[in-house]
C-alpha cells in the first residue's frame, strides 16, 4: 500500500497513504475490511490499473475474500467494464493464483449450475430494455439478456449483493452515472443497506478520484430517496 | 484472443471468449469482420489498452486492413482520443509493421494531396463552431478548423466512413457521447448503414463495456430518429 | 515528443508532432511554456499514461517547474485524479529525481505550515457540500473538508493558481465537467486569467484528445459568463 518510491517524490503522500488511508479509511466503520477490498479491486479493474491491483488483490484474499469470489469479479467486470479490463485483471491474478497454489478446483466451473431467476422482475427488465434500445440496437438487447441477465448474472459463486456491489462501483470509477439508479436499486435490493452504500461512494473517491464520488452523489441520493418512500 | 491465464483464473471467461465472442460476436452478421476488427482496434485505442492490441491489430491486417488504413486509425485517433493514445498505438504497431516486413511505401505519405472539400458542410460546421466554441477558446476555433476539418479529415488513405466509424467508436468507448449526433450523422452520411451502427453499439458494448454503450443509446436513437425524417 | 516508432507507422504523426504540436501549440501564446508543461503533465497523470510522463515531467523539470512543484502536483492529482494514478506518476518521477539528484531537501515536507484559509470561502464550501452530500454520504463530507479543503489545498508549496489549474485539467481531462463551475471560478480567483483559461482548453484538446475539450466548451462558457457580471 505505500510503495518505497513515494518517499523520494512526496513525504506528504507517504503520510496519507498511512495515515488518510492505512489507519484511516480502511478502518472507520461503515463497511468492512472485506467490503472495502472488494470495491478497491473493483475500482482498480474498472480503471485498468494493472499496477496496484496485485497488493490489493493479495489483501482482498487475505482479508476473506475466496479465490471463487475474486474470479466471479474478474469475469463480471470484463463485461462491465470492458473485456480488456478483465484479461489484464486476469494476467494479474493469474500470477497470484499460482503463488497461492489456487488450483481449478478452488475456481468456479465454466457453467455451473445458475441461481434461480426471479422471472417477472426480469421480465419487468426485458421490457424495458426492448423499449428502450430495441429500435437502436436489437443486439445490444439480445446479448443484454442472453449473456448477462440469464447468464452471467446468475452464476452462483458471488452474492447477488457484491455482484451489484462491483457494479456500482464499476459505474461510479469510470463516471457512467446514467446506469446508476437501476443498479444501485438492484444492490440495495440485493442487500446492500444505506449506509454501506453512503461509505462506498466515499471509499470510491479515494481509488476513482474525489470527481468521480461527486459526480455519483445527486445520483445516489435519487435512489435512496426513491427507497425511503 | 483467449490468453492461457484465463483458464488459470476463471473458466468461465474462457468460455465466454470461444462461444460468446469468437463464436457468437465475431461471426453474426450486421458487420463484415473487417469492420469488427477496425471498431476493436478503434476502441483498444480509444481506451489506451496496449496489452490487447497487438493481437487485435494482427488481426484486423489478417481480414482486410490495409497497412495505411491502420496507419490512418492511429493518426486519426491521436487527435480524437488523446496523443498519448496515439503513440502507445504507434509503438504497439511499429513492431508488427516490422515483423510483417511494412515499410514506407506501403505508408500514407505525411502530406498527401487531400480529398476535395464539401466547402458548403465546411461552411455550416465552422460557423456552428465559431458560435458554440469561439467566446471560449479560439485556439480551439483554429485548431478544429486548420488540423481536423481541413487537413486530418481530408487525408485520402482511410475512408470517410472508416474515419467517421473510428470516431464515432471511439466517443462511445470514453462515454464522450455530447459529440455524437454530428459525428454519428456524418458517419451515416459517409456510408454506415443503421444496421451496421445499431451493431456498432453492441459490438463496442464487450469492448468498451456494457455501461458505454448502455450510455450512448439514447444519443443513437435520437439521429436514427432525424435521419427517418 | 517524437519518438522514433512513430515514423515507421505514420509519417504523418511525425509531421503533427513537429509542425503542430512542438513548433505550433507549444510556441503559441497565451500561455508559458511551464503553464503548458504543468497543464499536459496534469493531462497526463489524470489519464494515467505512464509512457509518455517521463518526456514531459523533464520537460517541465527543464521549462521552470520547480521540482517540489511537480511533487505537490503529483500529491494534489492522487486525490482528484484517484491515489492509482498518484502512485503511477510517483514511481516515473522517482527514477527522475535520483537521475537528476533531486533529494529529500527540494521536496515539501509531509506536514509544512499551512497557508491561512479564507473562513467564509470555507464555511460557503462546506455548507453547499453538506446541503448536496451531507444525506447520502457523511464521509464524504467529512474527508472532502478535512483531507483535501482544509489540508491538502492548503499545501504551501505549489501556487493556488497552479493548484487549481492541474484541478480543471484532471476534470476535462476525465470528462468530468460537473464540478467545472466550482473549480473553474476558483482558479480565475486565484489568478487563472480568462486568456489562459481559453488556451488551456485548446492545450488539453491534443492530450486528453478533442472531445474531451468540446464537451467543456459550455461548461466554460458559463463560468466566463458569470465572471463578466
């Protein structure tokens, strides 16, 4: 977390890596140590940020992570965020993996058995998303139910809540708001409560930067306000 | 396309990569897979993922690219997704030009005669430029008028449509999509039909994330809408 | 500014390079050379390009900025831009301080004597922050008055007028226009001039590439606007 080269550009820096975030951040309440790895990694692919996701990824996994866990992260986000962005995450926990001995039979199978599909919740979803998009892009719907919401979705190796949570923060790092409220609505449905969700956003400032957090907020509040009636 | 640590961290990536894009994605119609070559390049680009392209641009100059196409996306894209944007490309392709043994006569020369201008069009969008743009930054004025409009654009070695597909690729890939009805309706202009645009989106949606294109749909609608009147 | 590769892949971006950019952009004016070297350095450390820093944070080394300048500049964007990018642009000035014997004595201490804070600026930031934030994230609230308002902006060793100029860089730079007005406003009170403003805008378009600096266009012309009254 406080890499040696910070001392030799910015004391100041060291100071807040240990004091701001070491002792700070990753300590106050509001969610746990185990949470704030998760979003930090989920930051980190987000963003492409190759450099600082092996000691975060090291944390994650010494902090309660499963190995099945950070690879249902690794393919969520590859749609979320990119496809390059989950390659380059994977070639990073591809080396971690094998300096664990995580072998095959800790990562989950190619196609397992999915979750149970709430069927009038996703109909509700299809048929907006058919309104919505289905007169500019009839693939984009396709591929938006087939792979993601009957497929992906429903892998059963991440909770439905840090599935949405990885989401969230994914929308949040790379400033795509507009998919905000039917996410974060999904997460506090998926049991994400309040006030994680209000110290997720601060976390995010720090690893997606404080405009990215800000950008989030009128957004954030939309939906808890939504949820409050 | 499916690197040998993806089997090592999640099975199921290496599934969605065979079935979904290798298989599914890359073979459906609404695009050539020479358009799909271009638009991954154009948002590998766009998002300054140098670890996917060299695959990607190999591919793109097995299925049709010509050398000074490529060499034009990269040019156009410096000034569309940021110079830096354009030197990683440069430098990810001037080993593969090397390795393919292209040399300089197969490149667009720095100065070629450039393709007559539509001095009307020409006309109108500097005019909208100088309204929008010119209170604020004339440099910009200038700059959009000498570099891009009146040179960048003209450059006869990659379509207009290619040219206007890149930019229109790379707007979506880094959510920048205030642009898009001037660029996306010249593109129309210059040849992409609405089903290669409507499968433009959802072929950017793996590339660029789902989020991006989920971003731009909106947009997309509104000069699908303009253009049936 | 023009490495080798680019020639080998497009004569033409060798011809930009030189004629556009090093004998255009660079020797225009409207701002210093060192206004210029601060601005793409910030383009540069807020969109994460590693590859082309080192070029540009001896140019700036070599242009007037001082080293603790560009150390404070690094400090600032891990906050603005995400602690990643910090980190990154730390670890390419670290090997630049050691080749240039730059030690521990031109760097700002990690906790020097703050500049005097204007109280009623202060208490007006942190009442429209509560008002906006205060209800969906109490920490964020907290860190942005405690870790960046009333500590790091107060960071004795670089110009708040510099401090605000790499803030509005990050925010084009990233596509984040939503907090402009604030920043934009505050660096014309801590000395921005309008003209410098202006050039700013037409600088960052070649580094965070043209639609990033189109899509602030109305955002700055706002700012101007209300600055006339």
């Amino acid at each position: 977390m406080i890499p040696q080269d910070l001392a030799s550009v910015s004391p100041a820096l060291t100071r807040y890596a240990r004091d701001t975030l070491l002792f700070g951040l990753w300590k106050r309440p509001g969610l746990s140590r185990r949470d704030r790895a998760v979003i930090t990694v989920a930051a980190l692919i987000a963003r492409n940020q190759a450099g600082e996701l092996p000691f975060y990824m090291n944390y994650a996994l010494d902090h309660g992570v499963q190995p099945r866990e950070l690879s249902e992260i690794i393919t969520h986000l590859s749609f979320y965020a990119g496809w390059g962005n989950g390659i380059t995450a994977a070639q990073v926990a591809a080396k971690i993996f094998a300096e664990r001995s995580i072998g095959a039979d800790q990562l989950p199978p190619a196609s397992p058995s999915l979750l149970p599909i709430d069927q009038a919740a996703e109909d509700r979803r299809a048929r907006t998303v058919e309104e919505t998009v289905g007169s500019v892009s009839p693939g984009l719907v396709k591929d938006t139910g087939e792979v993601l919401f009957r497929d992906l979705w429903r892998r059963p190796d991440l909770a439905a809540r840090d599935r949405s949570m990885v989401t969230v923060v994914a929308l949040i790092s790379n400033g795509q708001v507009q998919q905000m409220p039917f996410h974060l609505s999904r997460a506090m449905d998926n049991g994400l409560s309040r006030d994680e969700a209000s110290e997720l956003v601060s976390h995010v400032a720090y690893y997606a930067g404080w405009p990215a957090a800000f950008s989030s907020v009128s957004v954030v509040k939309g939906v808890f306000d939504a949820a409050r009636k």
